[in-house]
C-alpha cells in the first residue's frame, strides 16, 4: 500500500468537513494538518456510536459498498464512486481489521473527533471520525500509522 492512497482518502473526508478541495486535484501530497497536527489527544470515554458506524464505514470501503444512510449529507457527495473503489483496493487485502480506540480531540462546542487505530494485515492506518447532530459521519480522515 502507498501512502499517497491513504492520504487520497484522508484528503476526501476533510473536504467535507471543510478542508479546500484543492487537495484532491493535486492529489494530497502531505498529510492534512487536521490529521497530523492535532491538539492533544484526551484518552478515555470512547463513543459507542462513533466506533460502530467508523466500523461499519470501513468495512463498507472495504468491500466497494458503502451505506450512505450513516453518512451526513455532505460527505456522502463528497466521496465518489471511483474514491469507493480506490478505497477497496487499498482497505480489502487480508483478514478484517482490529480497531483500538487512542482516544478524542475535544472540540469547542461540537462532540470530539474519536481517534483509532486500525491494524490490517501488513499495515495501519489512523482512522478520525466524528458525527454530526443527526448522528451521522461528516468527518472520516485516515492517514498512515506514522508509529509503524
């Protein structure tokens, strides 16, 4: 796996979380700040509904079909299907992945972004995720595991 796929993918989610676009015509050649620059991370109090809906996300990329029901509205447009299947090739090989919860990045007013790791069969990935008001995805930014 390259990990210019990974930061394709992590480039997708923050454009609908408000990131410029501009990133994903040139193809994100660095890490966005909000993945790799974060404030301190607070461990503890993991959401259930986060964890169970990033789950059900990833495993929907992995297999090219995603629900976009658990998906707000601006992500949903945001991710095409060619970014779907770009997204199987590089989440699909081996058994299903073990998640860790790391912990979130509170935010003023909002519910935290939650933090997991994501262990595939030869690799990791950092996995962000957050739900709006309707309890839906509307930020899901993965980035290389740069601990690995």
């Amino acid at each position: 796996m390259r990990s210019t796929d990974l930061i394709r993918i992590a480039a997708v989610a923050l454009v609908a979380a408000g990131a410029p676009s501009a990133a994903l015509a040139q193809n994100a050649p660095a890490a966005p700040p909000a993945v790799t620059a974060p404030q301190t991370l607070v461990p503890g109090n993991e959401d259930a509904a986060t964890t169970k809906l990033s789950k059900q996300l990833m495993d929907g990329l992995r297999v090219g079909k995603l629900d976009r029901s658990i998906l707000a509205e601006s992500l949903s447009k945001t991710i095409t299907e060619p970014m779907v299947a770009q997204a199987q090739g590089a989440f699909a090989p081996g058994a299903p992945p073990q998640w860790t919860y790391l912990g979130n990045y509170p935010q003023t007013g909002d519910t935290p972004r939650y933090v997991y790791r994501v262990r595939f069969s030869d690799f990791s990935v950092i996995v962000q995720s957050h739900l709006d008001k309707e309890s839906k995805i509307d930020l899901f930014a993965v980035a290389p595991d740069k601990s690995q």
